[in-house]
C-alpha cells in the first residue's frame, strides 16, 4: 500500500497527469506536457524516460515552432478503443489505437424502424468484423464509446424519449452493447460526440468553450464549457433546435410552435422546394445545387442559416462559448450558409460575445460523431490498467459507463 502524500504515491499520481495529458491529445511535445500538466521540465523529462523504458510511450522526433522537440506518443500496442454510432439512418464503427490512429471505419445504412436489438446485433457484428479485418487482440480492448440520437439521462443511463427513433425509447443502450460485447461502454448522445469529435481532431483544437451545431432530420448542439462536454442532469443540454422562433409558427415534434427547428430541420425545408423543384429532395442536393448557383436552393439555405443564426445569438448571449462549428450535410454549403449565421448572430447577440465568436464549419465532416466516440472512449479510460500492463477489462467506472 502507497501512503497518500508519500513519494511513492506522488510520483505515481504524476506519472498518470502525464499519461492522460498524452492520451486525451494524441502526442505532446515534452514541453507541452509541462505546460498542460504543470510539472517542471526536468520532472516531465524523467517520467517520459520511464514511461519509454516500460514501454508505455514512444519518443519521435519532431519540430515545434521551427526547433527541434520529442513527440511523446501512446504505444500504438498500448490497447484498442471502439467507437460506435448509431444515426437516423446509419451505423458507423471505428477501430482505433490509444496514439490515436484509426485503424479501420465502416459506414452501413440501418433502418430507422429496425428494433433497437436489431441494431445492436447489427453494431456487435460491424465490431468483430472490423477487429477481425485488423488482426488486434480482442483483449486489447480498453474502452468503446458509442453515440445514440436522442438525450441519455446522466444517471440511469437511459435513453430519454426520442422522436427519431421511437423503438430505442427507454433503454440502457450502454448496458445492451456491453452485454454483447463483454468491455466497458461509455454512452452520449451524437451531439455531444461531434462537438467531442471537433474539438479534438477537427475545427475545435485548442479551444475550451465551443457549441457545435448539428443539423440532420433535428437540429441539435453539443455543447463544450471549459474543456468539457455539458450535459445537464437529464442529458438535453442544447437543444438548441427547441429555441421558439415565432410563437405563431408551425407545429414542432415537441409540440410547440416555431421552434428553430421547424426553420432548419430537412422534413421542413425540403417541402418548400417542392413547387419549384418536385420531390425526391435531399438536405445534400439542396446543398449541391446551391453551390452549383441555383438561386431557389440558394435562397433557402440563406434563410436557414439566419435562423440557425437566430439560435446561435441566443447561445452566444448565454454561453460565450468562441467558436461555433457547424456540422452535418448543411455545413458542405460553406459560405453560403456560415455568412447568413454570422449575419444573424452580429444582428442579434451582444456585441461583446458577438466579437469573440469565430463560426466553421466541421472539418471531419459525417464521421464527427464516430471519432467523438473514439475520444469518449479515450477520455473515460483509466491509466492504472496502462500503467500496470494489467488486463484492460477491470477499468474504474466512469458516470454513465458500465464496467
Ligand atoms: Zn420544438
């Protein structure tokens, strides 16, 4: 047993500040392990040694403002993490390494009707295949991450009552797919793992209060507060497409009127092409006969960016967060779409949080989601099991994860 305060329990404890500083970015310079954990040079110079000599970490070379640097990097053998994500019409499944390589993605079309066991079933299959295909040792695996559309309650894990998939209503969707998959599953809702997603690999690095706005047959945001995600108690922390536009508007899902959503959302924009452009739609033609010069689409994508925008000047006013980034098919229109939010947004928000705000558009495109279940996964793992080479089953729980 270590005494608490010891020395050996204190070069432990930064031993792991160390490991997770390294995890949760990927690869670190030595000096920027110093400045993230706040450890003098010469200390964070010797704990890479060790980690090194036990094989935890690899030391590449590398250059850092023009100087030369050591990249500290996990082992790429250190384990495995999984990420899954369950959308309206999509699964996808990533393999990646704890250096934060993806080893192996798959996309398939699922069925919004299918029964939630036939999905997991589906998500259990796409797993063993994809691990297979990369010949990794199952026991390797550390941690899966999994998105579902709908809020999952912080406490019981449960999945809140969901317009998009009204079949996955009410269960555990973390405890199904560890049953079938026998390690830890950490769930969030898809939001949540975009901006997750964003704001480790894509247009959200290096910055700590972010929203990302995801707009698919809903319209969504994740929101990040100092580093990290915010959920609430019932997990519906920005629903931001529930903001009331115009009180005499249509009829939402929520059964309110003139939400944001009934504004922005597919099912209520592809219908006001129709007169002028038939059926048969999509949210993704719109865009690319928008970017082609097609005034109509043109003209629709604008008036859904300025009520996004309307909806982003509210969060601005609450949150300040200094970047928004703009996920899902709509942020493909690019300026078309960003230009009429920044417009809004500069009308409507208080200058001073209007000032600060840089909005992007997602730079990972549809696989935000499934590399922010990566990142879940990342996130929620221990570094005792990394530390002790010990078995990676028997890692400590998290708030919703079930070990
Ligand atoms: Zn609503």
């Amino acid at each position: 047993m270590e005494t608490p305060g010891s020395q050996s329990s204190l070069h432990r404890a930064n031993l792991e500040r160390v490991v997770r500083a390294v995890r949760l970015a990927g690869s670190l310079t030595q000096a920027e392990i110093a400045r993230t954990t706040g450890l003098s040079a010469a200390t964070v110079s010797n704990i890479v040694r060790e980690l090194k000599n036990g094989g935890t970490v690899e030391v590449t070379p590398t250059s850092a403002g023009g100087r030369r640097a050591r990249s500290v990097s996990l082992s790429g053998d250190a384990g495995i993490v999984i990420g899954v994500d369950f959308g309206h019409t999509h699964l996808r499944v990533a393999v990646g390494n704890l250096a934060h390589q993806v080893l192996a993605e798959e996309s398939e079309p699922l069925d919004v009707d299918a029964s939630s066991d036939q999905g997991f079933d589906r998500a259990e299959q796409l797993v063993s295949r994809l691990i297979t295909a990369t010949g990794v040792d199952r026991a390797k695996i550390a941690g899966v991450g999994l998105g579902v559309p709908g809020p999952i309650d912080v406490e019981s894990g449960t999945l809140g009552s969901t317009a998009i998939l009204p079949g996955w209503s009410g269960i555990r969707p973390a405890e199904e797919l560890r049953g079938r998959l026998g390690v830890p599953v950490h769930v969030d809702n898809d939001a949540n793992l975009g901006a997750l997603g964003e704001l480790v690999w894509g247009s959200g690095r290096g910055v700590r209060d972010l929203a990302y706005i995801k707009v698919a047959s809903g319209v969504g945001a994740g929101l990040v507060i100092n580093g990290k995600i915010y959920r609430g108690p019932g997990g519906t922390a920005g629903e931001i497409g529930h903001i009331t536009l115009d009180e005499g508007g249509p009829v939402c899902r929520c059964g309110n009127r003139g939400c944001l959503e009934t504004f922005a959302a597919a099912r209520y924009v592809l219908p006001l092409l129709q007169p002028s452009h038939g059926t048969g739609l999509t949210m993704e033609g719109i865009v690319r006969l928008a970017r082609d010069g097609d005034p109509g689409c043109r003209r629709v994508i604008a008036d859904v960016g300025r009520h996004i925008g309307s909806g982003v000047a509210h969060l601005c006013n609450l949150l300040n967060p200094s970047r928004v980034v703009l996920g899902g098919d709509l942020a493909e229109a690019g300026e078309l779409v960003l230009g009429p939010i920044r417009e809004s947004v500069g009308r409507y928000a208080i200058p001073s949080a209007a000032r600060r705000l840089t909005v992007l558009p997602g730079a990972l495109g549809g696989r935000a989601e499934v590399l922010g279940a990566l990142a879940l996964a990342l996130s929620e793992m221990g570094d005792s099991t990394l530390l002790d080479g010990g078995a990676t089953g028997a890692l400590p729980a998290a708030t919703h994860a079930f070990t």
